[in-house]
C-alpha cells in the first residue's frame, strides 16, 4: 500500500441525500460550479471548479480508487493541478460530463458540501463531508438537512453517477426520499 500512496492520500467522505436545499442556502450566490469530465476508458476525472461569479478556482486531474479494506467511506485519491493550457489540451479527449453547483454549508460544527445537480441529473441533492479523522467522520450523526446516508451506495458517487442512466439515478432517489 506504501507505493499505492507515494503520491496520494486518502479521502475520507459520507455522503447524504437531500429532499430539499438547506433553508439557508441562496441558489443565485455563494456556489462553485463544479464540471467534471470523466475521461473515456480510464479512472481519471477532469475537474473545473468556477466561482458563481465565473472566476475560475481551480483546474485539476484527479483519480480516485477504492481504498484497501472496501469501506465505501474511504477513497484513495491523487490530484494534479493543472494550469490553463493543460486544462485545455485534455479537456478535448471524450469523456462524460457531470455538472453540479458546490454550496459550503455550516451546521453542527461541520461544513458540508450540498450538491445541486444539473442536466440530466437536475433536482438530485447530495452532501458531502469530508474529515481527516476517521472517528470524528463516523461521529457525524445524520444532518437534520438530510433525508439518508447514501455513502455506501455506489450509485451516488460520482463516477457511478456519470454512467448511469438519469433515469434510474433520480428513479432511486425518489424511491429512497419515499422510505
């Protein structure tokens, strides 16, 4: 596992399904636009993350990998920056398009990203929480915000939402905010 993390580190996350939006979240300020291109035949993930303003944040490469012991919470993720230029000369290469708008929301203690996608996935709600310490990620009870944990679900993770079918993705969200 030492070479698997030369260059990587391990991100641990829980992700969330929301019904609605947390009441004091703005829809028209205070996001990131969040592009991602996951490239063609490959695990690796183009990102382009723009202020609501339109000024660009960041531009990365990332691939994310299951993290050894299969715990859905864990990810095995490596990030390259990349500058403008390099953006561009990848941002040619075929790939699926997953686009969302990233809100910071603070409550409990914890700041969560709320997800609001769009295209074909509009009104899917995610959160997400993103912690270091692993016994302080699994303390976080389930946010009053939200309707489920959806962390070990592999649909709602975003390599698995760019290939699934919309249909089926909003399908199973219904049928889960339903329960």
């Amino acid at each position: 596992m030492s070479k698997l993390l030369k260059y990587a580190r391990v991100e641990r996350e829980r992700r969330f399904l929301l019904a609605a939006p947390p009441a004091r979240i703005d829809p028209a300020t205070g996001y990131r636009q969040i592009d991602d291109l996951y490239l063609e035949g490959t695990r690796l993930r183009l990102r382009s993350v723009t202020s609501h303003e339109g000024e660009r944040i960041e531009q990365q490469l990332n691939q994310k990998l299951p993290a050894p012991g299969g715990d859905p919470a864990h990810r095995i993720i490596t990030s390259v920056y990349l500058d403008p230029a390099e953006y561009q000369a990848l941002a040619v290469l075929p790939g699926r398009r997953l686009a969302k708008r990233r809100y910071d929301y603070g409550h409990a203690g914890h700041t969560f990203g709320v997800d609001v996608f769009g295209g074909p996935l509009a009104g899917l709600l995610l959160a997400e929480i993103e912690l270091d310490a692993e016994a302080e990620l699994r303390a976080v009870p389930l946010p009053s915000f939200a309707h489920c944990e959806v962390t070990e679900q592999a649909l709602f993770t975003g390599g698995e939402l760019v290939r699934a079918d919309p249909a089926r993705v909003l399908a199973e969200a219904r049928r889960l905010l339903a329960g």
